[in-house]
C-alpha cells in the first residue's frame, strides 16, 4: 500500500487537492477540502513556494498518519486494508473547529531558514534555531496571535532563567535577550509578509533596557607586549596571538580575515569586500601585519572553530602577563551588578576589531576615517567607541583655553 496526491479539476484555474491510498489496483480516496491554483501544482504536490507553505504542511499529516497506520499493523503483525487505513487517517485527521488554523511554529521557522539559504550566511540563520528551542521549551504550540507585549515579559524573564540552547552560558544576559526578540520579530514579519499570519501584536513588542557595556579592548603598551611575547613551544597560543594581532592592525571582522590570501595582496595593499557590508576595502598592510602573513604562507592560521580560537586568544593573553582587570556590568532584565573581571577573560576574536578602531581614535585618525575604515555605516553603532575616548576629550578641552590668563 502506498500514499500520493491528486488534485481534480474543478475549474479552469483551480483544483481541489485529494490523497490516494492504492493497494492492488484498488483505491481509496479521502478529500481534504484544500483547493490550490493549477498552476502551483506540480509533480502531484503543491510547488516549493511561500504560499503553498500552509498546504504542504497540512499535506504532511496525512502522511504522517499514514506511516502510523502501517508501522502499528506491522506490529500487529496483521494487513493493511484500504478501508481500515482510510478510517484511521481520516480519525487521525480531524480536528476540533478551535485547533483548526493553527500553526505549526518551529515547521514554519525551518521554512523560513531554507527560503533563506543563500541570501543570509549560516551564522545568521543559527539564531533561528535557537530561538525555535526556546520557543519549543517554553511554550508547546505557540501561536502567532499569542506574541504580543505580555508573552514577551514572560518570554524575557524565562529566557533570563533559563539558557539550555547557549552554549557556554549559565543565564542569559539582556543583550543575549535582545538577540532573540529581535529574531522573532525578523520572523514575524516574513510570517506576516508571506500570509501566514493576520496577527500584528508582535509589531508590539519591544527589547529589554540595556545599560552600556564599557567596550573591552587592550591597550598600545599590552598589544605590543602581546605581539612580541614568545610562545616557543605552544604553538596553538602563538597562532592565536597572531590572528589576534592581525586583526587588530586592520580592523576586519572574523569572516574577513578568513578571506585573505596572497592573490587580494597586491604592492602592500589588501583588496576586500567584505561580507556583512559588502564594502570594497583597500588597506595599506603594515610591516607587523606582513610579516605575520609572511610566517604563514598568507594563510592565517584558522582552521579550527571560532569558539576554540576564542579560548586560545584568551589563554594566550593571560600567557602573555596581561593582567588588567575591567568592571563588566551583568545584566537580567531590570538587575544588574559589576563585576571585576580579567580582561583575558572577557576578550574575544571580535575584540580585536574594537582595539584597531580605540587605537586608530586614541592616536588621532578622524571618526570619518576609522567608520570608513571599520566599514560602520552609520553613527549610532560607531558611537560607543567615541565616549570610549571622552576622558582623552575632556584632559585635552582644558588646552584648548589655557592662554586665557596670560590676557
């Protein structure tokens, strides 16, 4: 016995879609009273677009039940029979009028990551699954009507508790919360634009209060300490110095610095676009940043994960005597505390792009030219790392009046 769709004909444009049980030659059929454009039909199913979604995952019940059918008659160790098979799914798939039109969430999200293969990186569609664990976890059958201002209150407050799907975390802060809210509002909205929801309260809800981290950077005197310290034998905190170090003369994110190679070097500039900006960058290479391209044949050394590179840059600045500390604020929700911390426990592969821009502002590039640089496109993000140099701005403001008294 086996399962396939029909869709018959019932006018010049549309049709109504029908599951064929076979057996032998002989059939059942069952209705399921979805109609369909004949033109979003292929193949015996619906075509692979946004708004055949809905269908095809109703379509998907009836073989789910089907394969619950054979699997128990198997166990029985009894036949199948179409008119026992059709009874079953039929029953299996009847619904009471207040489950009909529900959706199936984490389905739809994994949808929306396929529709999205290609156009966002896998980085940036790693949220989306994240954010379908909690919502799974928190709460079964989630519906969109429910994503409203007081769902996100207990959402928030569950996801401050509670942090099975990171890695790493014990509880999540409220920068991490605010990652997850703004992911489920990206996919509200595909929802909503593709018609599977009428619902607009998600367009309500709002990010938790976040307090301004001081940004985590080293110093020039620790990042030359850092560049000359010799590793010897550990070679795996050598490369991490190392990448560290690049990345801090130039200022590239992660996934830039995995595209150099010695065919975009060309007369001691590095030509680039880089991937979140799509920016065409070309930078003057520094001898530091040459002679670290140079030791490894202009392959950086990152063939291993983002998290063990983190955890190797961390060992090797607190390797190297670095031993600063800095005040981190935690945040949950509407609690927070400092916290002194180790600057090598708190730096990170991304850091270094923090230490070029500090650097580049402490020793007198314009704003202009690190945001050209750093490839920022607007103020507001760029912003915090200008309050970062305000004690600077303010030592210097007292020069600006100082030949007053000689008047």
């Amino acid at each position: 016995m086996y399962i396939y769709y029909d869709l018959k004909k019932v006018s010049e444009k549309e049709g109504t879609i029908r599951v064929i049980l076979s057996q032998h030659a002989k059939k059942a059929v069952i209705y399921t009273g979805k109609k369909i454009l004949i033109n979003d039909w292929i193949k015996g199913n619906p075509k692979a677009i946004g708004k055949n979604a809905n269908i095809n995952l109703y379509l998907r019940k009836y073989k789910t039940a089907f394969d619950l059918y054979m699997t128990n008659t198997q166990l029985a160790n009894d036949l199948p029979s179409l008119n026992n098979c059709k009874d079953f799914i039929t029953t299996a798939i009847k619904t009471p009028t207040s489950e009909r039109g529900k959706k199936d969430i984490p389905a739809l999200i994994e949808q929306f990551k396929k529709e999205k293969e290609g156009i966002l990186k896998e980085g940036a569609l790693k949220p989306f699954t994240t954010l379908s664990n909690h919502l799974t976890d928190f709460e079964t059958n989630i519906q969109f009507a429910g994503f409203n201002k007081d769902w996100a209150t207990k959402f928030a407050k569950y996801l401050s508790e509670k942090s099975t799907h990171i890695k790493g975390a014990k509880s999540l802060q409220n920068p991490t919360i605010n990652k997850m809210i703004v992911t489920l509002k990206v996919f509200c909205k595909w929802a909503f634009e593709k018609k599977h929801t009428s619902a607009t309260e998600w367009m309500q809800i709002k990010r938790v209060k976040e307090l301004d981290q001081r940004i985590i950077t080293l110093t020039m005197s620790e990042l030359i300490t850092y560049f000359n310290f010799d590793f010897k034998e550990k070679i795996n905190l050598e490369r991490a110095k190392d990448v560290f170090c690049f990345a801090s003369f130039l200022g590239l994110r992660y996934n830039d610095i995995k595209q150099v190679n010695k065919r975009n070097i060309k007369k001691g500039y590095l030509h680039i676009n880089t991937q979140k900006t799509n920016t065409e960058l070309r930078i003057k290479l520094i001898p530091e940043a040459l002679e670290i391209l140079e030791k490894y044949n202009y392959i950086l050394p990152l063939d291993i994960s983002n998290q063990k590179l983190n955890k190797n840059i961390k060992a090797s600045i607190k390797a190297s005597g670095i031993d600063r500390k800095e005040i981190v604020i935690i945040q949950h929700l509407s609690k927070h505390n400092d916290k002194e911390m180790f600057v090598h426990e708190l730096i990170s592969i991304h850091d270094a792009r923090k230490t070029f821009i500090s650097l580049s502002l402490e020793r007198g590039l314009s704003i202009t030219e690190v945001m050209q640089m750093s490839t920022h496109q607007d103020y507001r993000s760029f912003a915090r790392y200008v309050k970062t140099e305000q004690a600077k701005v303010d030592e210097k403001l007292q020069t600006v009046f100082s030949q007053l008294k000689a008047v």
